[in-house]
C-alpha cells in the first residue's frame, strides 16, 4: 500500500516531537504573568528573549523585541519566502494567566509534568504551545524543501491582561503586520481528535466595582441593623445581573441569540465543565447559544474581608471585577457603558458606586468562506485521518483580531489552537495533549504547503 503524500512530513513532525517538548518546558518555566503585582517583570522579559532567540535560530530576520504602550514586550521576526510567495502571519502569545492556588496544583504550575498522557503547566495550551506548533511546522516544512511562503511572526506580551498594547503598537505601525492571511494559534478544537476552526468569538469589558457607604467599618452590634453595609449593598448588585435561570440580564444588552452551527450537548458540557451532581446549568437556549450567542456576566472577584479573622463589622467599603463576554454585533464599548449604568442604577440605600473600566476586548467573526479555510480543511482532514474540519464559536476574546481585520481588510484570519475541554486554560492543571500538538503541528505545515499552491494553481 502506498504512502499518502503526507507521510513523510507527518513522520518528520513526529520525529521533532521530542524537541517541542524541551522547548515547551522551557517555556512554561518562565513565570510570564503580565501584572507585576504578582510577578516580577523579569519573567515576561526573559520569555520574551527565549522567543526572540528561538525566531534568530529559525533563520528570522528583522527580529525584534517591541516595547508596546502598555509596557510590555511582543516578539516580532520575518521569514522570506520564495519570490512571489503569500505572506502569512502566525501568532501566538507568551503571556499567561496567573496560576490561581498553587497549593490546587497537582504537579508544579511553572514546571512540564507529563502524567497520563497529558503534559501539565501553565501555559502548556494557552498559548506557549501555540508558539512551539509554529515553530514545529516550519521545521517540518524546511526539511521538506523549505517552507513556500513568506512567514511574519507576532508573539504577543499581554493578551492575558487585556490592556491592549500590541493592537495600538500595530495601529501606529500599521506595514508591520501586513499578510494575505493571519493564522491566530490561541483558539483551539472543540475536543480532542476533531479539528475545529473557531469562526466567532465573544468580546469582553472588564470593570471594577467599589461601594460605600460609611467612613469606616462599624461594630455590628452597635450599628447593625440600621447602618447601610457596603458589601451587603455590593451583594445585591451583583444578584440584579443576572434573573432567576442564571440569565445575564444587563440593562440595554439582549440575551435571546441563537447560535447556527456546531451544537454542544447538555451532557458533554456538563462533563467538560465538571457540574456537581445535583447542581444545575444556568441560562435558557441551547448550550451553544449560552456560550456564543449570547453576552455573560461573572464576577471575577470580590475584595472583603476572609472568614478566618473576620471581625463583627458593617463594612464601609466593598469592591468586586466583573466581566461582561459579548456576541458579535455588540460593540465592547456599547457594553461597557450598559454594564456600567446598570451596575449605578442597581445600588440600594444610596450607595456611591464608582465603576472603573479595566480592559476590554471586540467580539470577532471570520469569513470561513475564504480560499484560506479551504485550504485549513484540506490539511485539517490529512492530519487527523480523514475528519472533517468542524465549525464552532469561542466564549473567549482575542482582541487583536478585529485590529487586525481592520488594518488589514483583504487578509483572510483563521483561529486555530491546541486548546480543547481537558486543557482547562485559565484553571489549575492547565494541560496540553501532545497528540494534539503534533496533529495540529501537522495541519498547520500542510496548511502553509496547500496555501502556497492554491495561489500557484
């Protein structure tokens, strides 16, 4: 039986799994949090040599490390391609969540652990992984007459923090990241083994919420009862965003889109998201419309004091970080003020409420129509052994994708990743699956070859 005509690149990417590995590792030992408050600088600024340096050994020119406005470093290489050839844009960030409760950690959050089959860290999927597919597939590329297209590489510094600096820093600059088509390696398939491109994803607002009420804390059995309790009268506010089904109800906001396309059942999402028994889902529609059709409020965290050493006080003062997750036709900032109004309006006893915006993000839709998502699902089916490519939304926010589609209109965006259920990004025991990485390693190098030969046929 003869060799499909991917073999020989599939088994060239399966022979350089071993050194994604390493560099992975390596990767996810920098403690890249971009908020100093929890991590020193330094950790964002030695990952972002390791991706400079690794650009340099690839044979990247023009590398450089980009001081973005809000105070970070993205990465930024050029790889020429044969004359003529399509430019693609591949990006990735380094950036990554805080780990959360590292005592909640199984194995070590900054250190690779591979353990049933999975490789742990933070970062391992969202979105360092990211990062290593790239450079996985153009290694197996150039070892198979080099890679036909030209290649830009964009690895960004704080997509985690919202703040924004690499969409401004790409706006005045606006050659820099200029392609025929843009590969964005931070979504990612909608479970293992089945390919998926993401077409659509949420925006975000983030905002801060502070309440008072007294010029400080009171003693509860003199003043209680009678005296207006910040954290009591932040409580209530926080109840009006959401009815009784767990509903966001956002003043000015509609929550009643319906998502057409890839469905997500009740019991598989129970599963993925690890519902206690007992315990029911929130929202009314289908799951796919809960997660991408519709806007969704949580709250991130509160500031009050803990149980343990709490004292008998009506407390003065109370603060909380909401984000607010909108659909495509919402604009982040339309959002932002809704959420902002009704967070005022929804105050009890005349409580001040000063809300602060902290980041925002624009909800994105690609084209999947485009000669670029032809060619994604060509290489998706080789890669994963004849299955089709599957279309679904994300309930995340990249918001560099709309800078991107605006700069650059004629350019063809395509949101592929190693993220999936079992990865749990953003959650302790962030994981990867190595298969993952491979076959997505894979598609995206057959990608690149079948991009390149569509604009030659």
């Amino acid at each position: 039986m003869s060799q499909a005509p991917h073999a020989p690149l599939a088994e060239t990417v399966a022979g350089l799994m071993p050194r994604a590995r390493t560099e992975l590792a390596e990767l996810v030992s920098h403690r890249s949090v971009a908020d100093p408050r929890q991590f020193p600088k330094s950790e964002c600024e030695k990952a972002a040599r390791w991706v400079a340096d690794a650009l340099r050994t690839e044979g990247f020119k023009d590398v450089a490390l980009l001081d973005t406005p809000d105070g970070t470093q993205s990465v930024y290489g050029y790889l020429p391609g044969p004359e003529g050839a399509r430019t693609v844009l591949l990006y990735a960030h380094y950036d990554v969540q805080p780990p959360l409760d590292e005592s909640a950690w199984i194995t070590p959050p900054f250190e690779l652990t591979e353990r049933e089959g999975r490789w742990y860290g933070r970062g391992a999927a969202d979105c360092k992984g990211g990062l290593v597919m790239h450079l996985t597939a153009l290694r197996a590329l150039r070892e198979h007459g080099g890679v036909p297209v030209s290649v830009k590489v964009i690895v960004e510094g704080s997509e985690e923090q919202g703040t924004g600096g690499l969409q401004r820093y790409a706006e005045a600059h606006p050659d820099l990241l200029s392609a025929d088509a843009i590969v964005i390696g931070d979504t990612g398939n909608f479970r293992v083994g089945l390919p998926t491109v993401t077409a659509t994803l949420r925006g975000m607002t983030l905002v801060e919420v502070a309440v008072d009420t007294l010029e400080g804390n009171l003693h509860s059995g003199q003043f209680g009862g009678a005296a207006p309790d910040a954290l009591a009268a932040l409580i209530r506010i926080l109840d009006s965003l959401r009815d009784e089904s767990g509903t966001t109800t956002v003043d000015g906001l509609t929550a009643d889109a319906s998502w057409q396309g890839l469905q997500y059942g009740e019991e598989e999402f129970r599963a993925d998201a690890k519902v206690l028994d007992g315990v029911s889902l929130i929202g009314t529609g289908s799951i796919a419309d809960r997660l991408w059709a519709r806007p969704a409020v949580t709250v991130l965290g509160i500031d009050c004091p803990p149980v343990v050493g709490a004292t008998p006080s009506v407390h003065a003062s109370a603060r909380a970080l909401i984000s607010l997750r909108v659909p495509p036709g919402t604009e982040a900032a339309q959002a932002e003020k809704a959420l902002s109004a009704h967070l005022r309006s929804a105050a009890p006893w005349g409580a001040r409420v000063e809300v602060t915006p902290r980041g925002e993000g624009e909800p994105f839709r690609a084209d999947t129509s485009s000669p670029a998502y032809t060619a994604m699902a060509e290489a998706m089916r080789a890669a994963y052994d004849g299955a089709e490519m599957e279309v679904a939304g994300q309930g995340g926010s990249i918001p560099l994708c709309n800078t991107l589609a605006a700069l650059y209109p004629q350019a063809e965006i395509l949101l592929i990743g190693l993220s999936e259920p079992e990865a749990q990004i953003h959650a302790v025991n962030e994981s990867v699956s190595p298969q993952e990485l491979e076959r997505m390693s894979l598609a995206e190098a057959l990608f690149l070859a079948n991009y390149a030969q569509s604009k030659n046929g």
